[in-house]
C-alpha cells in the first residue's frame, strides 16, 4: 500500500502547487468574526443588611421543590407566581397556610420569610380577618458565593469590571469578557446549577449576560500572491521528490507499463487541479476572510470531495492496475500485486477462467454497468483464486500468453490456451 499512499500524497502536493502557482486569488479580506462575550450587570437582589434589620432573626426558608405544588397549595403557588415589582401584595385564606406549617414548615410563627423559585417573599399572619398577607420582597438567591478581592484578583478584567459598576463609571463599550476568564472564575467558584453563574461581592449581586460580537475582519495582505506562489513551489519541489519512488519496474512482466500509470495520474491531475484551486480558496475564506474568485457553496463541496475523497479512491483504482507485475517460470505463476504475493505451482492449478470487471455509468441518468477489464483468473485446487489484471496493451497481454505456452505444464494446457487465445 505504499505505492497507494506516495501517489495520493505526491498527487495532492501537485495539484496544490499547481493550483497556487497558476491560479489566481483575492487578497483582499471582507467578513466579521462572530463570537461569544460575557457582559456583567447589577442584579436588584434583597440587600442582606436592610433585611436583617426588618426581620430580625428570621431565617429565610426556600420551599422551592415538590412539597408547594398546585394541587396541594393552589392559593400559595398562585400567589408565588405572580408576586413581582409590579404585584407586591396578595392574601391567601388561613387554612391553607396552617397546612403549609404542619406540613412543609414543621413550625408555626407569626413572621416567615420564604423563597419560591427565586422570589422571597415576607409572610404575616392576620387571625383577625383569617389570612396571610404575602409581601414581594425582591429577588434572592441562598446559593450565592460571596466573592472576595483575593478571589477577583485572578480574574483582571472582570475584577475591573466590578469595580466600575460599583463606581459607576462603567462604559458599555468596555463592558466585555472572555468568555474563557468567565469560564475559569465559573469553574472556580461556582455552581450554575443552583446559584446561575451568579455571585455576590460587597453584598452587591452580579449577574451575566451572553451575546454575540463581531469583529469586522477587512484590509488588503500586499505579499499574498507571492507567499502562494512560494508555497506552491514548495509542494511542487515535495511533490517530485515523492514521485522518485512511485514510478519503477517490478520483477518479471509488468501488467501495465508505468507510463499507462503516468498518463492515469495525468488525468487525474486535470482534475485534482480545479477542485485543489477551490479547497484553496475555501481555506483562505475560512481562516483568513478572503473571499473567493468565484463563489459557489455547491461547487465548493465538488471540489474538496474529490481532492479528499475522490483522489484517494481514483489513485488506488490506479495503484491495482500498474502495480502488478507476473512471473512465469517452470515452477508456475508468481503474481505481485498492490498488497500481497501470490504464488500457484502448475501441479496445483485447477483452472483459468475469465472474471469481468465492471462499473456503473449513467446513461440518461440511470446508473448501468459498463465492462471495465477482463482479468485472468487463477484457481488452485485448496480453492484458492489469483487474479491477474488485463493489459491495456495488446503486446503485453501476447507476452503474458506467451510465457504460459513455454512454462504451462499438465493435461490441462491445450484447453487453458485454447482460453487464454480468447483473452
């Protein structure tokens, strides 16, 4: 398989330099580069201090979970959902809320403080009038880390950030993390699954924002034809190197003479070519922003199709066929092929029978086989088969026959020529 790999590498080396030498293209960039930021902002959180000192010495409880459902508590959970800025207060009837404390609580007070799904909410109990007054008090989070100087410290530009929200000198222009630094702080310090990459710094919240950005990618690079046209003699120069050892005579009789391979590989150039000027093109495009001569997504995919795939599997259809050569002696037939060497003795061989090759062709847009080659099939008696590729020149082929009628021995000689004159 070594024949098989120097081809399609000294092919696609080829083709490129080609490409890059002869071809011509844009050096001029049009695009943007999109990517992800991380903005920070100031969360309305309830301030912990103002808190302590309106509740003293009330806990705050989170009955976020399965025990407040609708179908057991359908006032409370109504309640909860709809306390915001603009709804601050609500009532639910007493026995509702007595079930609540027996159940989910386990204690009675006049006092609580809850949190629903990230909306804390004050309690009060009014037995005159047999209710409970719910009170929006902001939004809370128990799960928050505090973050200290030493902890920000590690992370500049959000450590500077923070401390331009806090001045209030902060310009939105400015306002942009890497994500990669807000990944490591995320990685560090906290837990999205409950606290929502928030924290909390100088008993102030902060929250971030996910968005897109684009740099515009345009200018013009003056050398670009000239390093392509450098490269390009480069993988020419690699390329020949590569072809020293691809092109040689096996021992015995050569199936195919190596300029059959040469004119294959020529044709698989006229179009390795193309498809390498447009893989080079969408390269450029990709990585440099530099726009195609000529634009075309469907045209784009043909050609890196066949420089990636179809080069491969024409070089190997290639290798099969010039890479085989036969010996014929008075033992029998030796056939070295692409991957292996084969070997029947004349007392072994069984028959010699023709296998035809065939591929499909579209005619009229329907797929047909078309007869590609009529090779020499060698069978011994184990059932062992060897497969001798036909000729593409009629005096090779007369060679082939030839060595069989002097070396073939055995009964079966007269009617293995006589079959062989057909080939």
């Amino acid at each position: 398989m070594k024949i098989w790999s120097r081809r399609v590498i000294a092919l696609m080396l080829i083709a490129l330099s080609i490409a890059l030498v002869v071809f011509q293209f844009n050096n001029k960039q049009s695009g943007s580069v999109e990517r992800e930021i991380v903005k920070l902002q100031l969360e309305e959180f309830v301030n912990s201090e103002i808190l302590n000192s309106q509740f003293p010495g009330i806990k705050i409880t989170d009955i976020t979970g399965p025990e407040l459902n609708e179908d057991d508590y359908s006032c409370i959970w109504r309640v909860f959902n709809y306390l915001d800025e603009e709804w601050l207060n609500d009532t639910c009837e007493i026995d509702e809320w007595t079930k609540l404390e027996e159940l989910v609580l386990k204690e009675k007070k006049d006092t609580n403080l809850l949190l629903f799904r990230g909306v804390l909410a004050s309690c009060v109990k009014n037995e005159e009038n047999e209710v409970v007054v719910f009170s929006f008090l902001g939004e809370y989070n128990l799960s928050l880390q505090e973050l200290t100087d030493n902890d920000l410290s590690r992370y500049p530009t959000i450590n500077k950030i923070v401390n331009e929200l806090q001045t209030g000198i902060l310009d939105e222009n400015t306002n942009i993390i890497p994500v990669k630094e807000w990944n490591k702080l995320v990685d560090r310090y906290l837990d999205p699954t409950t606290d929502f990459q928030q924290f909390k710094y100088n008993n102030k919240v902060y929250s971030p924002e996910f968005s897109l950005d684009y740099e515009v990618k345009e200018g013009e690079i003056i050398y670009l034809p000239i390093i392509l046209k450098i490269v390009g003699i480069l993988f020419l120069l690699m390329g020949f190197i590569v072809t020293r050892k691809l092109y040689f005579r096996k021992r015995g009789i050569m199936v195919n003479p190596q300029k059959i391979a040469i004119l294959y590989d020529i044709i698989t150039l006229l179009f390795a070519v193309p498809s390498a000027w447009l893989f080079v093109s969408f390269v450029l495009e990709k990585l440099f922003f530099i726009p195609p001569v000529y634009a075309g997504n469907e045209i784009f995919f043909m050609g890196v199709f066949f420089l990636f795939i179809g080069v491969p599997l024409v070089s190997l259809f290639t290798s099969q066929l010039t890479s085989q050569s036969i010996g014929i002696n008075s033992k029998g037939v030796i056939v070295d092929s692409l991957r292996v060497v084969e070997f029947v003795p004349w007392e072994e061989l069984q028959s010699i029978e023709f296998s035809d090759e065939y591929v499909l062709v579209g005619r009229g847009g329907i797929p047909i086989p078309r007869k590609l080659q009529k090779s020499l099939k060698l069978t011994d008696i184990s059932g062992n088969s060897i497969i001798i590729n036909e000729p593409q020149l009629k005096s090779i082929k007369n060679k082939i026959i030839q060595h069989f009628e002097i070396h073939m021995t055995g009964n079966l000689k007269n009617e293995f020529m006589k079959l062989l004159s057909e080939w």
